[in-house]
C-alpha cells in the first residue's frame, strides 16, 4: 500500500474496492480497483480535489463522463458508471493491460509504415464513433491511446479535455498536450470534430518519424508553431514512408480548416484505399508545398504574427543526438552498401556448402570412378517400421525419422523423403542420412477446459494447440457472468479435439439492459421531477445551488433529455434554493 495514500483501501459505494495507483493526469488520479458486484478489476479515475471544489467543474465532469458512458466501440475505452461518493467524484471504467502509444514510440523509436497505418486506422475508427455521437476528443495525444497485447487499440479519456482546458493554460505544465493541438486551439477558438483530425495526424507523423512536427522550450512557442509554421515531410525524415501515407498525414494536419479532412469517414476511407494498394498518391502533400511557398497570411487571433520558420529537417540516433535528413540518408547508404556485402558474402557461404555438399554426395563420385554409387529409391508410400527392419537397408542408410499429423493416412505411413528418389549418390562408409517425413495418423489432443477465463485468452490456448480449428466465438448477454469471460463451450472440457473442427464459445457480453429515454425535467418542481423519472424508473439524486430561479425548481439535470440510458440509472438533480431571488421594488 503506496503510504499517505487516502483512497487506497476504502471502499466506493460498497462495491469498488481501491487497490492501488496506476496514473495520475491533469484532472485525475488513476486507481486499479475491483467491482466486487461483478467480481472484476476496473479503473477508477478520482476528480482531483482542488477541482472537485468548483462547483462547475463538477457539473460537467458528471454531464460529460454520462454522455461518453453512452460510447460503445471496440476502440474507446468503456465508462462503466458515473458516481460520487460523499464529496469524491468519481468515474468506473475498463481496466486495460497495455502500454500506451507514447511508451510504444519511445520504446522503438519510429515505426514501420504498416505499424502506423494499423494503429491509425483503429484510432480514426473511434473518432468516427464518437464524432457520430457528438462527441469531440480535444486531446488525442499518443498518452491517450493505450495498446493491448493483440495490437488492438483503445482510445481513453473521450470528453475530459473539455474540463482539462478549464484548468491549464499554454504554461510548461501543458507542454505534453500543446504538441498534439490543432491551430485552433492554440489560438483558443472554438473547435469542431476536424481538430481531433488534426491531432491524429500529429500522431501519424510522430509514429512514421519518430519525432513531433513541432518542438520548443515553452507551450506557447509550440503553439505558435502549430498555427505559423510547416512541418518538415515526413518522407525527408524517414524514405521508407510510402507517398500515399504521407499524403494523408499532412492532409489531416492541414493548418486551414476548410482545406482539412472534413470527417472522420472521409479519413477513414483514404487509409482504406491505401491500405488496398500501398502505391497510391493522393497528391495532398505536393499542395502543402505548394502553399508553403506563400507568404503567410497575418494571424487575426489572439497570437501575434510570426513568420514561418520551418523545423530543420532532423531525426534521432541511438544515441538519442540529432542528425540531418541529410546525414540520416548518408547513413542509410552506408547501411545499404554493407548490407549488399553481407548479402554477397552470404551467397558465397551458401555455394560454397553446397559445392562441399555435393561433393561429398555426387561430385566425388562421378571424378571417382572407382567409388561405389547406388540410386537412392523410393521410400514414399511404404511403411516406416518395415524400411527399418529391412536388412537390404542396414548399413548402407541412416533414417532420421520426423512425424507429422496426417488424417488422409494412417499412423506409420511414410509421405516424403530427402534426398528424393532416383537420384544418383555415391555409397559413404558410414551410410547415407535418409530424411523420411512419416504420418502421425489424426492429431488428437483433450479440450481445454475455457469456461470463466478472458474469451482472448480462450482464443489464445485454442489457437496454440496447433490443430487449425475453426474457433467460432459468440458474445451473449448475461446478468451473472463478468463481461468477456467465457460461459460455455463445445465440445466440453476433456473430449478429443482433432485437427480442423470447430469449436463454439459462448462468453458474457454484459448484462442485458433495459433503455430508456431521460425526461426533460428542468424547470419543474423538485416534487414533478422526482415523480416523472421514478415514471422512467430512473432513480436520483439533488444539489441544491444558489440561483435566481423560484426555490425548489429543477435549474439542470446530469444527463440531457432524450439521451438514452439504462433503467434505474442515476440523474442528479440540481434546484434553486432561491439565494439570489431578487426582492421586488417598491415605487416611491
């Protein structure tokens, strides 16, 4: 237990037991728990609280944290519950095993192009999703994007960066985030679905470079960049990135928003034509240059006119110094001219073996006539152990013998032979080494028992057996069942599995939900409010908040009307305690 640490140990609603930390942003700390309702681990992010004492903070990180609870992709890390215990607000999400994108990079420096495209994808997927709802990120960075064993990817922290902008400034604080903004934001305008574009692309950049497009000292300095100056392309940093990946990178980073990827879709539907044929051009990137060649127009923002000054093209060593592009492609010839000598050398290696090879087996014998030769028969279609107990064999082969799964024929059968038959080898005194690859007959083996593990992990093991199933995997409904875990199987655990069938797997899927529309309460009595969701079977709690509006009066509800949740889900209430009612003036 981490010491002095408040939360570690209690229990929130009598159900998530708080484990221990496992991050802390801008906002939040980051807590491993686990729901014993459900009996699984989960995330707990705790409202800092310093800001969980302004009041409209916490009103819109409940507003907020319920409509992304709404999400559901495969891309988007789940919000499981909305709550708060006593003055602790609080938000329950999926607990993910992986690292994040940033940990990735570093980790690897930049990636291959085919990384890149395979994260990007997933990540643009989750936009289209969350942008479908009305939803906009504001802060895709790589430390959002968190990356799962089976190189699937989730995208965390949906609707907070609207909170977090509330708390900081362009100071050095926010220097994590001001490298990933689009122009907009950094003149602090307003922001549409297009700036999350902006950003992916950042992230694009970064993984196909290793490096951001903009760097500086100070936030502010970065952010100016973001809004004045034109990023180096990534195919001078990096050659091996292919022109239509490029192309789509510096589309989405495309400083005029009108000029910008209009849509999540329309992004998405380039990766698509260039994931089906990687030599594709787009032609985005030659009219980026194009337009970097105009003198740039006066900012009419809050930041001051600069003058574009490009980044000088660099990359990173090993050693992590900065090189030229030019010194970076110097380098790469010099690796390409000693590659090609090692490959020339190889070659030699190879033919030189062989040469020894069959001088040894064939050579020899045609340069000596004297050397006895024989020619070599056929083993294929015989039996393994009557080769062996054939006494015209002894002495002259050495069998070496590997089996192989075979339910065209029965066990013993012999499939192949190196070297193959009819062929002329001359007689070694200490026998010819004979290479028969023999049938195993039908590989059986026992099913594993899958029922109550991750229905990955159920994949995993099936898959490891070796015997090509077909694994048809199916997700249900259930009330009792933790989400993911398998709750049947077939054929059950312990019945013979052979190579090509298939098995059924049934896991949780969650428990089955009942929806229902939220009423629209405001601007009721606390009475009306109260008895028109308890219609809804919506449950609910209250603040009471200084305000103008008659005493008792609904002034807001968490969850918006006509938004869709689970039945008995819980809408706060917040109603005017008449404080600020204004006393009426009496004429003289």
């Amino acid at each position: 237990m981490e010491a002095n640490d408040k939360y570690i140990g209690r229990y929130f609603d009598n159900r998530y037991e708080i484990l221990e930390k496992i991050g802390e942003g801008g906002m939040a700390l980051v807590y491993k728990a686990r729901c014993h309702r459900l009996n699984r681990f989960v995330a707990v992010k705790i409202l800092k609280e310093d800001l969980a004492r302004d009041a409209d903070v916490r009103r819109r990180f409940q507003a907020e944290s319920q409509a992304v609870a709404m999400l559901s992709h495969p891309n988007i890390m789940a919000v499981y519950d909305v709550c708060k215990t006593g003055e602790t607000e609080y938000i329950v999400m999926e607990l993910i095993e992986g690292i994040t994108l940033k940990q990735y990079i570093l980790r690897k420096g930049m990636l291959n192009w085919k990384e890149a495209l395979h994260f990007s994808t997933q990540i643009c997927k989750a936009l289209s999703h969350a942008h479908s709802r009305g939803i906009v990120h504001r802060d895709i960075k790589p430390h959002n994007i968190m990356l799962l064993k089976d190189g699937s990817v989730k995208v965390a922290d949906f609707g907070i960066a609207r909170l977090q902008s509330k708390a900081n400034t362009l100071t050095q604080q926010a220097l994590g985030s001001v490298h990933y903004i689009s122009p907009e934001q950094a003149k602090g305008a307003a922001v549409d679905t297009r700036s999350d574009l902006y950003s992916l692309g950042v992230v694009m950049y970064e993984m196909l470079t290793g490096r951001v497009p903009f760097d500086g000292e100070t936030a502010v300095s970065v952010a100016i960049q973001h809004i004045n100056s034109k990023p180096v392309m990534p195919r001078e940093l990096n050659p091996d990135v292919p022109a239509g990946l490029e192309d789509i990178t510096v589309q989405a980073m495309r400083q005029e928003l009108e000029k910008r990827y209009r849509s999540a879709d329309e992004m998405l539907r380039d990766l698509e034509e260039f994931r089906k044929n990687p030599d594709i051009k787009f032609g985005y990137a030659s009219a980026v240059l194009a337009s970097a060649d105009q003198p740039q127009e006066e900012n009419t923002g809050s930041m001051v006119k600069h003058s574009r000054q490009p980044a000088k093209p660099r990359t990173t060593n090993p050693a992590g110094q900065r090189v030229s592009a030019g010194e970076f492609r110097r380098r790469r010839k010099r690796a390409g001219r000693t590659s090609m000598f090692v490959g020339v050398f190889g070659v030699l290696a190879v033919i030189l073996v062989l040469f020894l090879f069959m001088w040894r087996t064939a050579l020899k014998g045609w340069l000596d006539p004297q050397e006895r030769r024989i020619t070599m028969p056929s083993f294929v279609g015989s039996y393994v152990d009557v080769i062996q107990n054939d006494p015209d064999y002894n002495g002259t082969y050495i069998f070496n013998i590997t089996y192989q799964a075979n339910e065209q024929y029965p066990e013993g059968y012999i499939l192949s032979q190196s070297p193959s038959a009819n062929r002329q080898l001359a007689v070694l005194d200490d026998g010819i080494e004979v290479t028969l690859t023999v049938s195993s007959g039908q590989n059986v083996m026992s099913m594993p028992d899958l029922v109550n593990k991750d229905y990955r992990e159920a994949r995993y093991e099936l898959e490891a057996l070796n015997l090509d199933l077909v694994i048809d995997m199916e997700p249900v409904l259930d009330d009792d069942v933790t989400t993911g875990y398998v709750i049947s199987q077939i054929p059950e655990a312990g019945e013979s599995l052979t190579t090509g069938m298939t098995v059924y797997v049934t896991y949780s899927s969650g428990p089955s939900v009942q929806m229902v529309d939220v009423p629209d309460v405001e601007g009721l009595s606390l009475a009306q409010a109260i008895s028109l969701l308890e219609e809804y079977d919506l449950s609910y709690s209250t603040e009471y908040q200084d305000s103008s509006e008659p005493e008792g009066e609904v002034i807001y509800q968490s969850v918006p009307a006509d938004y869709s949740v689970e039945i008995h889900t819980k809408i706060k209430l917040y109603v005017s305690n008449g404080a600020l009612a204004v006393s009426p003036t009496v004429a003289p």
